[in-house]
C-alpha cells in the first residue's frame, strides 16, 4: 500500500510541475533606464518596451531614474522585489564599470543582478564643436598636448567618460572632464561650445553628427563611415553591452519567462533592423550565456581600468 501511493504522489508531480513553473505577469511591468531621456539606453528600452507588452500581454512602462552617472537607478532596481515587475536596462558602464570607479557609492553586488536578454553592443564616436579646427585624431591629440582641452561625460564610470580617459591615456594627454546629468544633456553642451569634445554614444550620434565635427569610433571597425580610432593608430576599443536585468533571487520561472518574451521581441527582423538604424548592434544569446557574458564583463573592466590608469574617485 505504502508503494502504492509513493507511485500515486510520484505520477501526480509529472501533472503538477509544469503548472508551477508557469509564470505569467497580471500587471505592468517597468524597465528602469537608470540615465535621463535621450539617451542610448532610453533609446534601447523605449523601442523594445511595445513588443515586449504585446508578448506579455501587459503595458511594459519606462521610467528614468537619473543620477550618478547610472548608480542610483541601478541600485533602485537591485533593491527592488524579484517578482518580474521591476527590471532594469542596464549596461557596462553602470554594471560592470562604476562599481570599480566608485564603491563608495554603489552599494549593490553587480554579479547578484540575474541577467535576463541581451539587447545591443553600443560603442561611442568621439567628435568635437565645430569651432575647435582640427578634422583628424591626430589633429586633436596634437591640439591637446599644448593645452588642456574639456570633455563633457555623464558622470565617473559613463560610458562617455571611460572612453575619453582611455584615449587620454593612450594618446599620453590630459583632459578636463566635465559631467552632465546625462548623455543628452553632455551632447548639448558640445553643441553649445561649452566644452571641447565628447565621446558620444552611437545612438545619440546619429542626432547630432551633422551639428559636430566627428573624429573616429572606439569600435574595433569603422562604424557608419566614422574610422576606428584603432585605425588611425590609437588603438582604443571601448565597446558595452545593454540588457535586461531582474533584482537578485528572481525565481527561474519569471527569469524563463522575461528572458522568452524579451528575446522573441528583439529577434523579430524588423526590431534588429530598427536597433542597427539607431546606431547600436543586435545581440542575441541564451540566458545562460548572457549571464556568462555578463561576469566576464565585470572581471574584464577591472583589468581595462587598471591598463588605462583610470583610478577610483
């Protein structure tokens, strides 16, 4: 009798498990893009949020919520509950980089995040204001070594602010960086006459080129008919990731579930063919890899820091 029900309970879970692993949300979902709107990782979200509702079947909301060059909306989402509701758009720089420039202030263990879809690799394009007179690199890295030039970033650990010392450093010149609240913002300043010169984010690039003086790429190719700067013998590659991210102990079903509906969204052609005209590349892989791909990136920016000479602020 004891056997009987031992195979009655065992035949009764191969019914049952499929059902608790299913997962489905019944209310809107909210990607943090931890920068203000304007930017590449604003882009990135507001043009996968619609296919992701409709997979879902629930809204997929935006909000930005800026400050510290990415740490506080990063850390907003790594406090949040692991339910599925509250993800994040997340990225080298505030994931992988900021922690090594300023762990006084980011308070949340990159690794703890549970990464659930890439979206793109985004690299930048370094242009400066049109008054400036230099038209090549090497123009510029000439300019600078007879005077201190500014470049405007969107905080310590930015994207815009590690290519700019990793230039800085390769090219043996001193730069004065000056941050904004912002990538939008930084752009605005450049266009102003504010400052000098800005490593701008693909994306965002794509707005302003033809108001900028555009110099080279930090992407190991050219990139739009921009040359590498690797090309032009200052070898500077800086290229980041952006993806989806869930709060630390997210069940694997909700991660199962996010990680299908994000993927199915940004495998459509039409959404690779819309995330190459903004600038950036698809990228498209399992979970499993992603979250592989996303500790290597950790341990990979904490030598590159070391190899640029950027130091903790």
């Amino acid at each position: 009798m004891r056997a009987f029900w031992l195979a009655l309970v065992a035949t009764a879970s191969l019914f049952t498990a499929p059902v608790q692993a299913q997962w489905n949300p019944t209310r809107p979902i909210k990607i943090v893009v931890p920068y203000p709107p304007g930017g590449a990782s604003d882009v990135a979200a507001r043009s996968v949020s619609d296919r992701v509702s409709q997979k879902l079947g629930q809204p997929v909301l935006v909000e930005n919520r800026a400050g510290a060059g990415g740490v506080l909306g990063t850390d907003s989402v790594f406090r949040a509950e692991p339910d599925g509701y509250t993800v994040l758009l997340g990225a080298s720089d505030g994931v992988s980089i900021a922690p090594h420039l300023q762990p006084a202030l980011t308070k949340y263990k990159p690794e703890e995040f549970v990464p659930i879809a890439p979206v793109n690799q985004v690299s930048t394009v370094l242009v400066t204001r049109s008054g400036l007179g230099v038209k090549t690199a090497a123009e510029l890295v000439a300019l600078a070594k007879k005077g201190k030039l500014s470049y405007s970033s969107w905080g310590n650990g930015s994207l815009g602010h590690v290519s700019a010392e990793a230039f800085s450093s390769t090219a043996k010149i001193e730069l004065l960086n000056v941050p904004f609240q912002g990538a939008a913002p930084a752009a605005q300043a450049v266009l102003a006459g504010q400052v000098d010169m800005m490593f701008m984010p693909g994306p965002l690039w794509l707005t302003f080129k033809d108001r900028v003086v555009s110099l080279g790429t930090t992407s190991s190719g050219p990139f739009q008919n921009v040359p590498s700067l690797t090309a032009q013998g200052i070898p500077v590659v800086v290229e980041i990731w952006q993806g989806i991210l869930a709060p630390p102990k997210t069940p694997k079903p909700v991660v199962d579930r996010l990680h299908k509906a994000f993927m199915e969204a940004l495998d459509e052609p039409e959404m690779k063919e819309k995330t190459a005209r903004t600038g950036s590349i698809p990228i498209s892989m399992s979970q499993e890899d992603f979250a592989k791909m996303v500790n290597a990136d950790i341990l990979k920016w904490k030598k590159m820091l070391g190899d640029y000479n950027i130091k903790p602020q």
